[in-house]
C-alpha cells in the first residue's frame, strides 16, 4: 500500500537539474517524473552542492523522500555532499551518461519550457525578484496548464487524483 503526504506517493520519483545561464542568475528545478509537478525552482547566484541538499532537505520536510534522483553530471550533482544525504535519506542518484540529455526528459523538457516560456519572456535584474517571478511562474505551470500525458490534467490535479495513470 502506497502511504501519502502532501499528495505525492511514498517513492516518488524527482527529477533534479540545474539550469545555469552565464551573466545571469542560475535556476535549480525540481521536477517530479511521475506527476510532472514543479516541487522547486530556486534562484542564486551560484547552485552548489550544498545549495541542491538545502532545497532537498526543504522538500523531505513537506514530502516523502524519493526513492531517486535522477540528474546529470554537474559538480553539484556528484558532490560528496550530495551523496551523504541521499545516504541518509535512503535515496539513490539517478546520473546520466555525459552529453546525454534525453536520458532525463522529464527535466529536459521542463527546462525547454521553462527557459521558452519564462527566462526568454521575463525581465529581472536581482536574484529576489527573479525567484518571485519564478515562484509565481511554477504555480501557474502546476494549476493551470493541463499535460497530455496526465489525460488533460494539471500536474497539481495529477497529484491531488492520485497522479498520472
């Protein structure tokens, strides 16, 4: 029997990525796989190791700990740091084979439209007032925009119906 909190499955299955763009803030995303849901989107200056378990830790408070990571080969990804919490947490890494990005979709994917759909469209100039827009934008991407793959629902419905079938 699968147990609940906050709506995601016992297991659940966490895609993390960073997405860093030179001259500009960098953008942590964590996706679920199995749901589509955007858990975080976190803004710095820099994205390191410590600053992906810092977002995790968050994430364990509200939801079961996955029972993976799946990310690429990024230094904050391979840390020392990073392998000492999933240790703790009893969650593994998922890392895919260098140059190849299709090996994480679910990530790929949100990235592309989250690049298309929000650092292509948005003007910010502090990391504060980027995580704003950001937090406002990842709302909109879990309630309001149904995914094919969810049979027309949302990601937050996906959720709240038991996620995707």
């Amino acid at each position: 029997m699968n147990s609940r909190a906050g709506g995601l499955a016992t297991g659940y299955r966490t895609s993390a990525a960073g997405v860093d763009f030179s001259g500009g803030p960098k953008f942590l995303n964590v996706i679920d796989e199995h749901s589509r849901l955007c858990l975080a989107i976190r803004v710095g200056r820099r994205c390191k190791a410590r600053d992906v378990v810092a977002v995790l830790e968050e994430l364990t408070s509200l939801y079961p700990a996955p029972a993976f990571i799946r990310c690429d080969n990024g230094p904050e990804f391979i840390a020392h740091a990073l392998r000492r919490w999933c240790q703790g947490s009893g969650t593994t890494t998922a890392t895919i084979e260098p140059g190849s990005p299709w090996q994480n979709g679910f990530a790929e994917s949100f990235n592309g439209r989250f690049r298309d759909e929000f650092l292509n469209t948005e003007l910010f100039t502090t990391a504060p007032e980027a995580q704003i827009l950001a937090d406002r934008w990842r709302w909109e991407y879990n309630s309001l925009r149904p995914h094919s793959a969810l049979q027309g629902r949302t990601p937050l419905e996906a959720v709240q119906q038991g996620a995707a079938a």
